[in-house]
C-alpha cells in the first residue's frame, strides 16, 4: 500500500513539476527568474510523506531548470506549530518567492488568507481545494489507491 501511495504521490508531483515548467518558461521569455517556496505542515521535509515527496520534487525541479537551493531559487520554511503557517508564507512571499507550495489541509485557512492578501503570487495547496484564481490544487484520490492496492493483492 505504501509503495503505492509512493508512486501516486510521485505522479502527482511530476504533473506539478510540469506546472513550474510552464511558470519558469513564461517567466524566462520575461527574464524573471522563477522562485518557489514550499511551507511545512509541521512534519518536516524528511516527515517520509507529503513533506518529502513535495520537497523531493521541489529539488529535482530546481536540478531540471537549473535554479539553485536559497534566494533567487527555491527554499522551504518549516512551521513549528499552526500558528507558523501564516506568518512562513507571509514571509516567502515578502523574500519575493512568487510560487509558495502548501502540503497538507492543515494549511487552509492559511493559504485562503495568503492567496487574498497577494493575488499576484501563485499558490499550490497539496490535498485539498481551495477555490482561489491564483490557487492550483492537488487532491489525491485515496479511494483509487486502495483500489489498486486491493488489485496487487489479489
């Protein structure tokens, strides 16, 4: 089940991957240099789940479209509690981070908050929806995973 959930997660990374990809290549006929950050849900980017696959993607990104780790690439702002959601994207954004990536629903209220404050900045939440013009959503079908994960077994 886990390799399973994995390799989804992977997919799902790949297709936001690609999202970057056509951010940086719009943002590079502009000559602005594409800058994303990512916020934790409090687990850490070596949690060994939603955290890591999204900054194992964030990383591969960066190697792919030649953008360093730090300002003028991309980083990651590790929240502590729920009350450093807010405050480490309100911060990214302020550092000129122009994509900032949420994992987890934890983040919500958050991202809802972050996204009205600056529409001009690109948002990613990662398993939920937030309906918002500059928001792209990620949800995983759980219900297909336990599909296959029923077929594997069989």
């Amino acid at each position: 089940m886990k390799k399973i959930v994995t390799i989804i997660v992977g997919l799902v990374l790949l297709g936001v991957v690609f999202w970057f990809g056509v951010v940086y290549s719009n943002n590079r006929n502009h000559k602005q240099i594409p800058t994303v950050a990512m916020v934790t849900d409090g687990g850490g980017v070596e949690d060994g789940s939603f955290n890591a696959a999204t900054w194992k993607g964030l990383v591969e990104w960066g190697k792919e479209h030649h953008v360093a780790k730090g300002p003028n690439g991309y980083t990651y702002a590790q929240s502590l509690s729920d009350a450093d959601f807010f405050p480490n994207m309100d911060k990214l954004v302020k550092k000129g981070y122009n994509t900032i990536i949420a994992t987890g629903y934890r983040l919500t209220d958050a991202i809802k908050k972050a996204s009205q404050k600056y529409p001009d900045t690109n948002f990613v939440m990662i398993d939920t929806v937030v309906k918002r013009p500059n928001v792209a959503s990620v949800q995983f079908r759980d219900n297909e995973a336990a599909f296959l994960a029923g077929v594997a077994a069989a």
